[in-house]
C-alpha cells in the first residue's frame, strides 16, 4: 500500500509539472498571435479598411491586453463614424495608460468627438422638432381642407334646397285627343276633259285608216312603228357602246382611275 501512495504522488507531482510548463509557454504564444494580428490590422488601416483594421486589433487585444490596442481602436471607431465608441474607447486608453506620451493629442481627440457629439444631437432634436412641426402643419391643413370640403357642400344644399322652395311646382295640362277621321270620304265627281278639236288643214288618221282596207293601212304605215326596227337600233347602240369601252380599256398604259381596282404600270390586254 505504502508502494502505491508513493507511485500516485510522483504521477501528480509529474502531471503538475507539465502543466505549469504548458502554462508558462501559452503567453509567449498569445504575444507572437497578438503581434500578427496588430500586424495585419495595421496593414487594413493603411488601405482605409477600417472595419477589418477594427476586427484585427480587437483580437489582438484579447490576446495580449496592451493599452495601445484600445488606441487603435478608438481610432478605427473615429474613422468610421462612430463617435460614441471612439469617445468610449480614447477614455478606456487614457484610464488603462494615464502616462501616456500622446495623452495631450488623445485628449484633444476627446473635446473634439464631444463637440461632434453634442453637434450631433443638437441636428437630431432639430429634425425632431422639424418633422413634428411638419406633421402638425400637414394634419392642420387636412382639417382645414375638409372643414372647407364640409362647408362648401352645406352651402350647396342649402342653395338647393331654397331653390326648390322658390320654383312653383309644375301644372299639369290635359293632353288634347285626336281628331279622329271620318271613316267614308265622298267619292269625287268624274271631270270630263274637252275634246280637242281637230284642224281643218289635218285629216283624221283614225278615221282614215279606219276607213280603209286592213292591207291597205299596213302597207302606208310608217316603218317607224315597225318592232323590228326598234330591236335592230337597240342592238346597235349596245354594239356601239360595248365597242367603246373596249376600246377605252385597251388604251395602253394611260393614267389609270384612282377609284379603280388596277394599280400604276398594270399592263391590260
């Protein structure tokens, strides 16, 4: 048993040996990562990549918390913009390192981001106030524009109203009933025409051919009451005017009608 605490002992006085060794060897090892990340932060805030640059120096800081990381950050911070942090963190530097050589400069830093910073919210209360009065201005104007919406259709009615009350109301006239024809009209008395008389120089063609054979009054009638006569002419000037147009339609390549279906250059049989 004796044999057996001793060997325990000598296994926990080796572990603790080894770990204190691991322990003293982890802080040289976060100051070699702290130099690289200052290193690569400093390299984006030469190339105005402040967020990166912000990124590098806060890991640094977690590595190894030198004052001079709180620096960079607080500068980082200016950069962009952020004046509350930049504020936050120029204080943090000078409590963490109160000798600082450059502690006039941060100081001066200081009183510069609080004007900024008062600045700042003095705009922020006059856009504010700004956007307040706007907003009462717009919602005054609603009310009045319907107020006087409201007001101009009151007085409309009104005037319609002391319209219909002067204006009497319509008389009502009987229609008048038609007139209705009588169903039988008298029948007109016939108008004999006088018979003209008959020159004592002209001889009665009806009388004449009525007195007169039937072989005799066709051989003396004139050719002009003959039918075929007639159809012979009308086949004629249907010849003729056929032939016209014909003709008309065969005069080469002419101005053409512009009311007709052929267009310019159409050469027509």
């Amino acid at each position: 048993m004796a044999s057996l605490r001793v060997a325990v002992l000598v296994t926990l006085a080796l572990a603790s040996g080894l770990t204190s060794g691991a322990n003293a060897a982890s802080p040289a090892e976060d100051k070699v990562l702290a130099k690289q990340h200052f290193e690569s932060g400093a390299r984006h805030f030469d190339l105005s990549e402040y967020d990166q640059a912000l990124a590098e120096f806060k890991e640094a800081y977690r590595l190894k918390p030198d004052a001079p990381f709180l620096y960079n950050i607080a500068q980082c911070h200016r950069k962009l913009g952020h004046v509350d942090e930049a504020l936050t963190f120029y204080k943090t530097y000078l409590r963490r390192a109160p000798d600082a050589p450059n502690r006039g400069e941060v100081e001066r830093r200081i009183q510069e981001l609080e004007a900024e910073h008062q600045a700042q919210q003095a705009r922020k209360a006059e856009e504010e106030r700004e956007a307040k009065e706007a907003r009462a201005a717009k919602a005054a104007a609603e009310a009045k524009a319907t107020a006087e919406a409201k007001a101009a259709a009151e007085a409309e009615s009104a005037k319609t109203a002391e319209r219909a009350a002067t204006v009497p109301p319509p008389v009502e006239t009987p229609s008048p009933q038609p007139a209705y024809a009588p169903l039988s009209r008298p029948v007109p008395e016939a108008v004999a025409w006088p018979a003209s008389p008959v020159p004592a120089n002209r001889t009665d063609l009806t009388q004449a051919a009525a007195s007169k054979p039937v072989g005799e009054a066709g051989a003396e009638t004139s050719i002009l009451h003959r039918w075929w006569f007639w159809t012979a002419v009308g086949v004629v000037v249907v010849g003729g005017v056929t032939a016209a147009v014909l003709a008309t339609r065969r005069g080469g390549n002419g101005v053409f009608c512009s009311d007709c279906a052929t267009t310019a250059g159409l050469n027509l049989p």
